[in-house]
C-alpha cells in the first residue's frame, strides 16, 4: 500500500513530502496494524492558526487533512513513522 504524506504551510509556506510503500517494507503487519488503528475522523478545526502547517495524509482510497496544532495521537505516529522510513520527495 502507497502511503503519501505532505507537510504545508508554516511561516516559510513551503511543502514537503514524504512517501512510503508498505509492500516493500520490513514490517508490512507492523503497518497494517497502524493503519488499523486511525481513527475513522481526522481532527479539524474552524480556527486557522496563522503559520500553523496543515499535514495531507492519503492511503488506499483515504485522504484526510490535519492542521497542525492537531495533529497527535495514532495519526502523529503514522507521520513520524512515514517521515522516518519514508522517501522524501
């Protein structure tokens, strides 16, 4: 499974992007497990926070969109793991 996560927005308004494909992986259960364990509603808010980043996360036929002050919990452990393993792109 592909795993795309971007990074905008910021003081700077930049991009960054990191990608991430399970099959081909070490551990594809280990990701099947953190994917199953996302909540169903990403957080949001109706408060934009002024250089705040906003985090796009898409896998299989899912995309959901995090500002940042919210991202935590199941969905932070999934950015880290992407960014840490992941190609940058």
């Amino acid at each position: 499974m592909h795993i795309d996560v971007r990074r905008s927005g910021g003081f700077a308004g930049t991009t960054r992007r990191w990608q991430l494909d399970t099959d081909t992986c070490s551990d594809p259960d280990g990701w099947s497990a953190l994917l199953a364990a996302l909540p169903r509603d990403a957080p949001t808010s109706d408060q934009p926070i002024p250089d705040d980043f906003t985090w796009t996360i898409t896998f299989e036929q899912t995309t959901v969109t995090i500002p940042g002050r919210l991202l935590d919990g199941p969905w932070a452990d999934l950015v880290t793991r992407v960014r840490s393993e992941g190609d940058q792109g």
